[in-house]
C-alpha cells in the first residue's frame, strides 16, 4: 500500500477558517458568497479547498455531465468500441509531469508514480467520454491540480464542468480561431493601463504574446514551480467568470513591467521570452488585488467587439452561451478586494446631477461658514474700536 501524501500535509501558514465554515454552516449555503470570500481570501488549505471547490463545481450546469463514480467510469471507457486519438500523448505527458512543482521534490518515486498512475487513468477516462475535444499538452497540469485537490472521483465530475465552462475554447477549437484571440485581448487590457509598455511587448510578438499561452491554458499551473501560489490561483480562477484568466495574464505583465524595465539588459524579444519562460509570482496577492481593478477598469467585451476576428459562437467569451449558473452568479454584484479592504460592486455610484447637487451643498455650507464667522470678527472689531474711542475720551 503506497503511503499518499497531499498538499493539505504541507504547512500554509497561519489560515483562520472560520468565516469559510460560517458560510457553510448556513442553510441554504450562498455559494455567491462563498466565490466572494474564494476571490478575496482563497480557502486556505487541503481542508477549504475540497470543501469549497466541490461545492462550486456542484452548482455549475453544463450541457453532458456523467455523475458516475469514477471506478464505474473507467469500466465504461475500457468497453467503448470507439478509442480517442491522444492516449499516448497523454501518457508521455504525465510520465514528465510532477517533477516541476516543489511539493513533489521530495516525494519518494513509488509515490509519484502512484500519482502518475492516477492521473494517467483520470485523463484518459475523460477523453474517452469526451471524444468531441482535442487534447492540448498543458491539460495534465490541470487535472493534476484537480487530482491532487479533489482526488480522481470528485476530480474528473470538476474536469467536466471546468471543461465545458472555462476550457471549452482550448478543447473545441483550433487555437487561431480562439486561443489566438485571446491572446491578443491580454494585450488589449494592458493597453488600457500602460499604452508604452503594450506597444513594445506587441511590435516583438505582433500583437499576440505567445509567452503567455501556457498561463491561459493552464491558469499557470503549467509555469510555476509553487503549489501554493497555483492553488492560490485556482481559488480565485475557479470562482470568476471564465474570462478573468485574460485579466491575471494581463496583470502579470503590468506587475512584471518594473522588474524588466529596471533590468540592465535592453527589452527585446529574447529578453522578455527569457523572463516570463522563468515566471516568478512573488507576491499572488498582489497580482490577485491587480487582476480585480483591472476587471472593474476594462470591459473586456468592449475590446472583444473591437477584434477583427469574431470568437466561435459556442465560445466561452460570447456571453449568451454561458451556461445558467455562470449568467446568474455573475451578474451578481460581487464584493472585491482593493487596498483599502471591501470595495462593493453592489454599491452603485451616485448619478452625476446628484454628485454635482451635493458638492453644491457642501461648497454653499462652507461659504455660510466662512460668512457668519467673518461677521463674527467684524463684529468684535467694531466693540473693541468702541472701547478704544470712549477711552481716548476720557483721557
């Protein structure tokens, strides 16, 4: 029996719990709460995030869900007549997969091999049932995460919900036709917020930042080493609409421009290749806070119209196609995390003529102020003269 080790047995620091259980603890749970406190918080640890993820990939609704337990399902996928196209390729995948996350590092290999094992038969179970998608190298990492938080039974119900919902786009489609696309709208963003810094990253990758595809496709679980900051991420990513991977792309470059711009080597294209083939995300919270401004700041279906290419319609990007729960979840006005703590999306700024009416206000109150205590002086002025005078007589 091979001993198993997860990633909840690694220390997370100091993680309070307490507001995730409250949450939990009331009936009916409000799950619009819950992504809320996933956004801004994340859940903590191994605990948290099976708990919390299993109950927002329950409410997700898809069009081909196979509630089966995953034992069942690999028994049907051993008798279909027809194969899918990728077993091998899934197998050399994971065979080189594990070694590049740190909490691996000093695992002993009978068990990474055991994980492998598990992984391999998830994957391949999946796209055994899902032979309409093409596998893309990258997707392993995915599941890896999944299996890893989830185990394989409540692993492979969240890898088709998250499929269909977040990597529809990458599965379904050839990439120029959307993952190209989509590329080019991290650019988009970013040059909504520094137009210089977009300019130069976008003449040396004519307008499609190729470095940044494995982060897309992998929400960076593909690109860095640290199983904290990936399931960091995954906590925000798997409580946002499926758009928001677009943002963090986009806000990792912004977050990265000072380092690069303060390096000594001139930015040309080996240069940024380099930098972001190596990428580092020292602070996710940071890059978290930055994501979420960058939401409130940039309709991203303003730049999406914008495009001379228009997304497949069964895109993830065309709103209309979202499933039910994605259109009601989040058209809800979320609670969003900035420096100084809650912002309120729900909290609706004041109409201009009301902003106007209430400066007004404030300004006439102030000269009434500054009138009466004007009056007040003159006032005493006038007395003290009169003193002044009656005393001159006297004299």
């Amino acid at each position: 029996m091979t001993k198993v080790t997860t990633p909840g047995n690694t220390p997370d620091g100091e993680v309070d719990l307490r507001e995730l259980l409250n949450i939990f603890q009331t009936k009916p749970l409000n799950l619009n709460r819950l992504r809320e406190y996933g956004r801004v918080y994340g859940f903590g640890n191994q605990f948290g995030r099976n708990l919390a993820w299993n109950a927002i990939v329950e409410d997700l609704q898809v069009d081909k869900f196979l509630a089966d337990d995953f034992d069942t399902m690999k028994e049907k996928a051993a008798k279909l007549e027809t194969k899918h196209n990728y077993e091998h390729q899934i197998y050399i995948d994971v065979q080189r997969s594990l070694f590049c996350l740190d909490f691996f590092e000093n695992l002993p290999n009978e068990e990474i091999e055991y994980h492998r094992n598990n992984l391999n038969e998830m994957l391949q179970t999946f796209f055994s049932f899902y032979q309409n998608y093409h596998y893309f190298q990258g997707f392993h990492d995915v599941g890896t995460i999944l299996l890893f938080t989830l185990g394989q039974d409540a692993g492979l119900k969240a890898m088709q919900k998250l499929a269909y919902i977040y990597f529809r786009d990458a599965l379904k489609y050839p990439f120029e036709k959307s993952v190209t696309l989509q590329l080019q709208l991290i650019l988009r963003i970013v040059h909504k917020f520094d137009p210089w810094f977009s300019d130069v990253v976008s003449s040396f990758y004519q307008d499609v930042p190729i470095f940044a595809l494995p982060w897309m496709l992998t929400w960076f679980s593909h690109s860095l080493k640290d199983m904290s900051t990936i399931l960091r991420i995954f906590d925000y990513l798997i409580c946002s609409p499926p758009y928001s991977v677009i943002y963090m792309c986009a806000a990792v470059l912004l977050t990265a421009r000072e380092k690069l711009l303060g390096s000594n080597e001139e930015l040309d294209m080996t240069v940024l290749h380099s930098f972001f083939q190596h990428l580092e995300i020292p602070n996710v919270e940071l890059l978290i806070a930055t994501t979420i401004e960058m939401e409130k700041k940039c309709d991203i279906y303003k730049l999406i119209s914008a495009l001379e290419t228009p997304f497949p319609d069964q895109s993830f990007l065309m709103p209309e196609k979202h499933s039910k729960t994605i259109n009601k979840y989040y058209t809800h006005q979320l609670q969003r995390k900035s420096k100084g703590g809650l912002i309120s999306m729900s909290q609706k700024q004041r109409p201009l003529w009301k902003q106007q009416i209430f400066v007004g206000l404030i300004i006439g109150l102030l000269l009434v102020l500054l009138t009466m205590l004007s009056q007040s002086i003159f006032v005493k002025d006038i007395i003290s003269l009169s003193f002044q005078d009656k005393s001159s007589k006297l004299e």
